[in-house]
C-alpha cells in the first residue's frame, strides 16, 4: 500500500474513474460476473486493492446480516490433518453460538471460486480456509472476515494460523545428522504452498549446515499421497545406493513408506531410519513407533475459529494489517532412527 | 396413514382444528419456536401427520427457491466411514451441479433439530442425512427432499439407503463357527440404532443356529470408540476364560482391539481369531491382514445422492412410500481366523 486513503472516500466511482472502466464493470467485477476480460478484471482488483475500496454493499451486508454461520474451506476431507482442524474449529465456534459448514473444494480453483461467490459470500459470517488458490489476487478480493489455516499466501492480506515448516523439517533432518546419517532421502509433493517450499528448505539448511551437499537422486517429488510415498520409498530402496534414513514429508507419505517397509521386510529403525511429518496412525502402531513431527492440528482449529470470532465481532475487515500466528513444532522422538556413530 | 386425503385442501386452519389449538400454535410448531409445551406439540405433529398437511410457505419455497445446494449432515466426521459416504455424495453432487455443504451435529438431538430449524429448511435443497435422533417424529418434520443413510428409523417416512447388518454379523460369527469357534465375544456399542442392533442379532442367531449359547460375559458392549474396543479387549483377553474368537462391530472397536493384541503380544490368526466390521487402516496393515466385513461405503454415498437429487428433479416430497435401498455386505477373508477343527 503506497499511499494512505480514507477507506470510507472512495466508491465504487472512484474505482472506475482509476481504472479507467465503467461503473458497471466493476460492478461486474465485485460480483463474480463474467464477460469481463481477465486483463480488465486484473486492473479492477489493482485498484480496490490499492485504493482499499470496500464495497458498500457487502460493508452493510457485513454490518447488518448476521448468519451464526462459519465456514471452514478446505482442498478435501478425507486426511485426518483437515478433519483436525475442523474439529477445532466447530469447536470454538459452537461455545461461540456459531454452526459450521464445512466445504470441501476437492482442490479445484474454480470450485473454490464459485462457492465465494454463489453461497459464502451470503451465508456465512466468516471463513476458515485452507486454500486451494495459488494467487493472493483471489484471496484481496474476499469480502468475509477469514483466516487462513497452514497454507499462507503472501500478500493476501488475510490472517493465519500457521506452523513452523521450516524448523520441524529443519529439527527432523537434523537428528538424523547427529545420529550420522549423510544419505537422507526426502520423499514430498509439489512446492505449491509455502509448507511444501518450507520443509523442502528447512530439509536442505540442516544438511548444508552439516557440511553434506544435498542430493536430487535423493528427492522424490510426488503427490503428497500414500500411494506416492509408497512407491518412492520403493524407488529408493531399491536404487544402487539406497538411502540410510528417509524423512516422509506429511503423514499420508510416512504412511505408505511404512507400508513399503513391510512389503520389502525392512525392519524399521534397524534396516531404514524413518521420520514423518505429522503424527500418523501406522507411526504410533508399528514397533518401534515412528518419530514425527508433531504440530498442534487440533489447536490450529481453535486458534483460528477464536481469531475468526474475534474479527466477526468487530466487524473487522481491516486487510491492511494482517495477523500471523505461528505455533509450534516438536520433535516426537520415537525408535525408529538408528545410531549409525 | 389411515385416511386418503388431498394434500392442496389442507390448510394450517385444519391442522389447528383437528388438534384442537390456535393457528398461531400450529405456526410455533412448525417453525420449531418454543413455549408450546411437549404434549401439545406432539399432538399438532399427530394431527400433522395424519391430515398430511405441508405447509404452504414451506411447499411453495420448495418449488421455488432452488439452492443447489445439498448438505450431508453427520453425527461425526473423523470416522472414515462417515467421509466415505461424504466422498460419495460430493462425487454425484457435483457432477449434477449442487454443491455439498457438510455438517457435523456432534451427535447431539438438539445441534441437529437447530440446525434443521434454522439452516437446512431455507438454504439447501435436499439432505443426506445420518441422523442422530432416535425417534421417528423428528423425521417426519423435515420438509426437504431427504435420503437416509446407515441408520435407518422405522416410520420416518423417509428414503433410506443401508446396508444389510445382520446378514455381516451374521456370515463374520457363522465363519468363526465353521473354523471350530465356541468363545466368540462381541464388542460393541450402545443400540441406538438399527446397524448396532441387527449387527448383534447376526451375531446371536449364527450362534443359536450352531446350537451355542451366547454367554453374556463375551457380549463387551462400551462406546463404539476406538479406546473401547481397546479396554474391551484387553478385559476379554485377561478374563479367566478367555474367549478364542472376537467381533469387532466396526471399524474403530476393530482397531483397538489390533492395537490391544499388540501390547498384549498376542498374535492375531494364531493367539487369537478376528474379524472386524467394515475396513479400517490397521486391518489392512497387520499381517496377516485382519478378515473384516466389507460394505460399499463410498456407495453408499453415491446411491443416496442420485436418489435425493431425482427427488429434487421431482419436486417429490411425498413420504407416503418411502424407497429403502439395502445394499450388499461381503465377508473378505484373510488370515486372522485360526482353523480350530
């Protein structure tokens, strides 16, 4: 934001003037509307965005329609990290008086985008997402108080609840280095969002640091599913030089490593040394347990739904001064490292 | 319904009538207000049902008004059973063009008669519902194209899609026999609804017809929650007659009882016999893999979505017929069950 402007100044006639488009384009553009050209619709939003225009409408809407309804926004809901966080978040919002609605995008931008604009841009006080987005263009233009939970977009001027990737990564690789293992593989998914990009980086600092060159043979990117943890641990295993010690980098990957264990009858934390990120159900059944990462799922929610709360409460739709929260990692130090010095 | 009636010559005049109260009564009734006392309530729903009387805002905003919008509504949405079926519907759901709302009620009566009350009954256009009440009133309250999952309740007048409970317990107990089995204990939960009771009548009637008595000391009946298999498990397995066979009556109970064996060191298929109700993660884990009754739990979900949406299609809100759909269950054998004989 360059300069400073009286929020309540500017109209919707001010943003057209800027733009240099009609009032009814803008109109368009605030609701959803298509037959506008994505080069147009990108010059509006720059210049709500920098004029810090909110609607009239929607600031009255927010005023006046009170709904006792949240929502929580998330990619899908079949891994338990999601069902976690709305636990927490129904939760608070209950104590609160709030229903909640859960939504499952199913990971697709445009289906995201056409429930903003058909049913939680109406129906709801305010959002809990985990976003499916990539651009914090998407994210200016919510009009709802909502927080953002895991996935943080920069610049989307939103809030977040988020958890140290970098240090949880950065911790697991670590103990792995002290317990003197140098061929540390990483099996992860795309480097969409910055959980992804952090644990890829906090992985690669703590073997820089150790004075051991990463190696790419010992990166498989995959999806971040059993199925792609499951046959990258088999890959590795059974390439000339297998990796001594894998970090699986979310729960639904440890848990198809495990598994690719018990296939290739590699005991774990004698054969291969294992650490996942998030706790996971095979990782605190097999023997040895599994070593995780441990974040705070459940209170991720709960964090989220009282600063969501909060917000309702103030009617506060401020986005020029967005609030991180970043919680905490630990280290879950189970048996399945071995000591190799 | 004793008594044909056409439904366009009843009034909320007639329902006031017959029940004997005022108009305005009638009107608190339906729209869920309180400060009518329990008995007349229950008698302006008698009269209700009888006359089969939809009222008229209600009928003409179910012509009217489409959302597209379908809510799954839920008593809990970590058990994967229930995400399954969650899966199932979105899956139909999108592709006819609704979007899914999901609901958790927590399992509590009086979250779900709220949330019918002051969401459902404006903002969707049909429901999947696994309810929570236990009674057949409630059902036959709702107004909105409605298909019953899992928990079928007798007179609710609505569709239900199930599966067939007793005939699971009752092939998983009749297996256990025919491999030489007497001590076959049951774990399960409260029978609070149809799928508890008949899954412990399968498991009765196999017995009687294989002339053993059920002994009520192998009959664990806690929560249907993973910790309660796991104490169950562990009492049955430290009693002074342990039994040599155990039916775990769903997925949660099945895993606790896996993890119980494990800090028990026992082996499964070999120490002692297993067989689980539905598919859970450990079973399929353990080697040998865990025998468990299978049903099509994603199906179940799709099933029931194309029938609510047909039902939308036809504006049918007739409760009259009601179509329950049973599905299939399939005992998937493994190697969890030792041959006695």
């Amino acid at each position: 934001m360059e300069r400073v402007v009286t929020e309540k100044d500017i109209t919707i006639k001010d943003v057209a003037k800027h733009a240099n488009v009609s009032v009814a384009t803008v109109s368009r553009v605030l609701n959803g509307l298509d037959r506008v050209s994505e080069s147009t619709r990108k010059r509006v939003l720059k210049v709500i965005d920098e004029l810090n225009f909110v609607p009239n409408t929607m600031a009255a809407s927010m005023v006046k329609k009170k709904t006792n309804m949240l929502s929580v926004v998330v990619p899908e809901i079949q891994n338990p990290f999601y069902t976690a966080v709305i636990g927490g978040t129904v939760e608070v919002a209950k104590k609160a008086g709030f229903f909640t609605l859960v939504v499952s995008t199913n990971g697709d931008e445009a289906e995201e985008a056409e429930f903003f604009e058909s049913f939680l841009s109406k129906n709801v006080d305010g959002i809990i997402l985990i976003g499916t987005h990539k651009e914090a263009e998407f994210y200016r233009t919510i009009r709802k108080p909502t927080v953002l939970v895991d996935r943080y977009i920069n610049n989307s001027g939103l809030d977040g609840v988020m958890i140290d990737n970098y240090r949880g990564a950065y911790e697991a690789t670590r103990h792995f280095l002290e317990y003197g293992h140098e061929r540390i593989a990483i099996i992860d998914g795309a480097h969409d969002f910055n959980d992804g990009k952090d644990r890829y980086w906090g992985y690669q600092q703590a073997m820089v640091e150790f004075g051991v060159t990463p190696d790419p043979k010992y990166h498989k990117q995959g999806s971040w599913l059993e199925e792609s943890g499951y046959r990258s641990t088999v890959e590795l295993m059974q390439s000339e030089y297998p990796p001594t010690a894998i970090f699986a980098a979310n729960n639904l990957i440890c848990q198809g490593a495990i598994k690719a264990f018990r296939d290739l009858k590699l005991d774990i934390g004698e054969d291969i040394s294992l650490i996942g990120f998030d706790e996971n159900e095979l990782a605190q059944f097999v023997q040895p347990r599994v070593t995780v990462v441990r974040r705070p799922t459940h209170e991720m929610g709960t964090q989220a739904a009282e600063m969501l709360i909060q917000k309702i409460k103030e009617n506060d739709a401020d986005q020029s001064n967005p609030k991180k929260v970043v919680l905490d990692v630990e280290l879950m130090k189970r048996g399945s490292v071995k000591k190799l010095n």
